[in-house]
C-alpha cells in the first residue's frame, strides 16, 4: 500500500494512505512528501497524536507559513496539458496532484475515463504519463509524426519550475511520435487564460501564432482549435515567410542602397597627359595652329606632317604619337600672309607655310639628316 509522508520528527513518521488513512510509523530517514510503500499495517496515530499535528500545522501557518500535514495541501503551482483535451493540475510543493480539472469538454471526457481520484496524490509526472495513454486510448494521436503535446508549469519557485517542466518534457520524449512543447508561464498568463475559457498552454500557442500572422487572426476560433491545427498553421506562416526571406539572406532580390537611389559623381581628377619627349604636350585643337606652333616629326607612314627647320624635332614613338584629325575635317586656317602647299590628299597632313617646307626624312631615318660632314645644318631659309 502507497502512503505519503506528511510530517516527520526524530524517531517516527507521519503518513497518509491511498485510502486516506493517517497513520504513524517509524522514521527512517524520511522527508516530507516522499512517496513510500507500506509493507504491513501500522498501527493508527493516535487521537492525541493527529490533534497534535493539526494543531501544530496551524501553529506554523501563523509563524512560519506552514508545514507538515499543511504543506502537503497547500497549492504550491499548475501544470497543464494540451492536445486537443486541455488538463490542468494543482500541485504541491512535493509535486504531489492536489486536484485536477477538464479545462474543455474533451478534458472532461478523459477524466472522466481515468477516474480524477485516482490521479489526486499521485506524482504530477505520473498524473501526465496516465494522462497521455488515456488520450491515446482515445483516438487523439495518429500513426505519423505531427502529435503534439503542449505542457506548462507555473510555481513559487523559478528553479523548481524548471526542474519540473524539464522532467515532463523529457519524459514525453521518451514515447514514440511524441512532441512536446513546453512554457514555463507567469501567475498573471494562468488568470488571462482562464479569463479567456481556456489553458495556460492553449494561450501560449494562440500567442505565438498571433504573432507571426500578418493579419488579425479569430482568437475564439483558434482557442477552440486542436494543438495540431494550431502549430501546422503557424509552420505555414513561417515557412512562407522563409522562403521570401531566404534569397534577402542570400543576397539575391535586395532592395539597391539607399546611397544607389541618387547617383552621386565623384570628382573626377584632371586627366593626366602624357608627356612626349620630355616637351609639353600640344594642347587641344582649336581649328586654328600659329606660325610658331610646335610640331612633332613623324615617320612617313604615320600620317602626320614634317616641322620647319627651325622648330627643334624629336621623334615620337608610335603608340604615344597624338590622333590625327579625320580626312573629311578641314584643314587648319593659317594666318593669312602665310603661302601654303596642300599635302598630298591621302596623308592627312596639315598645310604648311611655303617658307618652312622641309625635305621628309627617310624612312629609315627618325632624325633631321644633317651633312655627310658633321657641319650643322645650314640656317633657316638656305638650301642644302
């Protein structure tokens, strides 16, 4: 026979049977809410002896708030269950089921197969696994994966609260297609729930799917919804909100920066010319050359034209040599006492001034061609 020990002192123990029976046996290093097994009938506490412990557990609700005998039936925190049915449990301190209660029809329906007074004393975790078959026995869970069961735990101590939702938890995940989902809730989430007709756990999944939705969702409808609907819809909103949120991780489908909207122009530095030969670069053309204009010599192939002698002369190289205008362009005005000579059609060249017209090079040669003697070249105007 099962029996709970209520209260303890130096060499005895009291007990509560199953049948709620108090009686007194000898203390082997009991504690408080301990669950035992009594092997033989013990004698009943004496008279004296059950007044003297109802007497001292009020004794110690007005000093220390309660112990022994009192302890053992003060509520101390809820457990719930969701599936479809939605159970809820008053606990003890020793985690001892006070008194249980079918939060909607279907609840009641499973407790009333079970038998509530048989689950009233037990362990909460064997109230939850009695529970859990009855609802299987029930028909509430399939053959495939997708069985949900939703569990709460709420007591004055946020250490044993974890304990005990961590234990309930790992026990459901000991069945197989079993999956728990698991809320350690506030006092005032418990009274919101109730408020609204339902559990702690149904409210705690109706939040979670409230808040994923892009539109304002029927709470009345959803709270009469099974546990399965409920995490199969919010599984829908995430999953579509994944798959658009996805290539944005990716970098694929990004709205362009802000600072692309506005095209901004960089300053653009000057664009360096190049030097030739060490001379100043010839500057842009502006259709008109002047008589004292600086010309670059050139190979006879490049299509570029000869200087006057007494423009000083330096060869370019080819991949440097400046562009050339285009045939059909005209050709540059020369002041007007200046005697030109047309270039042959086909180079190209610029007309020049008579008086400074120059022999070619030869091909072969890059330089001004000076006398077979090494004299310097004759001045400007005689002939060779």
């Amino acid at each position: 026979m099962k029996a709970v020990i209520l209260d303890t002192d130096k060499n005895e123990a009291t007990v509560m049977t199953e049948g709620g029976d108090i009686i007194g046996i000898k203390n082997n290093g009991y504690e408080i809410g301990q669950e035992i097994i009594l092997r033989r009938r013990k004698k009943r506490a004496s008279i004296n002896r059950i007044t003297g412990i109802v007497s001292a557990a009020a004794a110690a609700l007005v000093i220390t708030g309660g112990i022994g005998g009192y302890t053992y039936y003060t509520p101390y925190g809820t457990v719930s269950l969701d599936v479809n049915p939605s159970i809820e449990y008053t606990i003890n301190r020793f985690d001892r089921v006070l008194d249980v209660t079918g939060i909607n029809d279907d609840g009641d329906d499973i407790l009333f197969e079970l038998d509530t007074k048989s689950l009233i004393n037990r362990n909460i975790e064997t109230a939850i696994e009695d529970t859990i078959e009855q609802i299987d026995a029930e028909g509430y869970f399939s053959d495939e994966d997708g069985n949900y069961v939703v569990l709460t735990a709420n007591t004055k101590e946020e250490a044993h609260t974890d304990t005990l939702l961590s234990n309930l938890d790992n026990n459901v995940k000991q069945r197989e297609n079993l999956e728990p989902i698991s809320f350690k809730v506030s006092d005032d989430e418990i009274t919101e729930a109730h408020s609204q007709g339902i559990s702690p756990g149904k409210k705690m999944m109706v939040d979670r799917l409230e808040g994923v939705s892009d539109e304002k969702i029927d709470r009345g409808e959803w709270n009469r919804r099974s546990v399965r609907d409920i995490v199969n819809e919010y599984d829908r909103i995430r999953d579509g909100a994944d798959k658009i949120k996805a290539p944005l991780e990716d970098g694929h489908n990004t709205l362009p920066d802000k600072s692309m909207t506005t095209q901004q122009t960089p300053e653009s530095p000057e664009k360096p010319v190049p030097e030739i030969s060490g001379q100043d670069t010839k500057p842009e053309a502006s259709g008109i050359t002047t008589p004292d204009s600086r010309q670059e010599m050139t190979t006879p192939d490049s299509g570029q034209k000869p200087v006057s002698p007494g423009n000083r002369q330096e060869t370019v190289s080819p991949n440097s040599r400046p562009e050339m205008a285009s045939p059909d362009s005209q050709s540059e005005m020369m002041p007007p006492d200046t005697q030109h000579e047309a270039a042959p059609p086909d180079s190209g060249r610029e007309m020049i001034p008579a008086e400074n017209k120059q022999e070619m090079t030869p091909p072969g040669g890059m330089q001004e061609m000076a006398p077979q003697d090494g004299s310097a070249p004759p001045p400007e105007g005689m002939g060779r």
